[in-house]
C-alpha cells in the first residue's frame, strides 16, 4: 500500500471515530459497525451494519449522512457511498444518502 493510501486510509479513520450513533453516544468505530472501507482512487466506499436490523431509521440515516459528508470534506475524497445492510430500511437509506448533493461536484 502506498504512502499516500496509508495516510488516506488514517485520515478517513479518524474521521469515522468522530461518527457517534446518536442514540448511544458511541463512536461507530467503538462500537464496531464498520465493515470494510474500500478505497479506489479519490472514491470511497463504506460498508456497515447498524447495532441492530430494527435500529430507529432516523438514526440510521443521520449516522450513514454523516459518513458521507463528513468523508467527502477529506482532500483526496471526491465520492463516497455508503452501504448499510441487514437492516429493515437498508435500501432507502442507502438510496437517499448516496444520492444527496456532493458539494465538491459542479452542479
């Protein structure tokens, strides 16, 4: 893995341990509901899984919106998705948050 990658990959950790599910008050990165994150170029993928399939949606969304926004505020991060699953709502919170305004794409 290159220089720039492992610095990327710290970066984007750092990031992630400052995301707290609401509810609990505990860093997503503690409280382990980060699956993987891939790296291809300046895009950025998040896989999770929420504390439990019936989680309240609200808090769903605002955690998973909160990886986006706060992913695509990193320099070398031009695009993010995330990717929740086994939950109830998995599918319209992906759609929504994927699909929201990237500020750093022209309109």
């Amino acid at each position: 893995m290159s220089q720039d990658l492992q610095e990327l990959r710290r970066k984007i950790f750092d990031e992630l341990s400052g995301i707290v599910d609401p509810e609990i008050n505990t860093s997503i990165t503690d409280l382990e509901l980060v699956d993987n994150v891939d790296i291809s170029g300046s895009a950025v993928k998040v896989d999770l899984h929420l504390t439990s399939p019936f989680c309240p949606a609200v808090f769903g969304f605002k955690i998973c919106q909160d990886i986006h926004d706060h992913l695509l505020k990193l320099d070398g991060v031009d695009d993010v998705k995330v990717n929740v699953s086994n939950h109830f709502m998995a599918e319209a919170i992906n759609n929504q948050v994927n699909n929201s305004p990237n500020p750093k794409k022209a309109a």
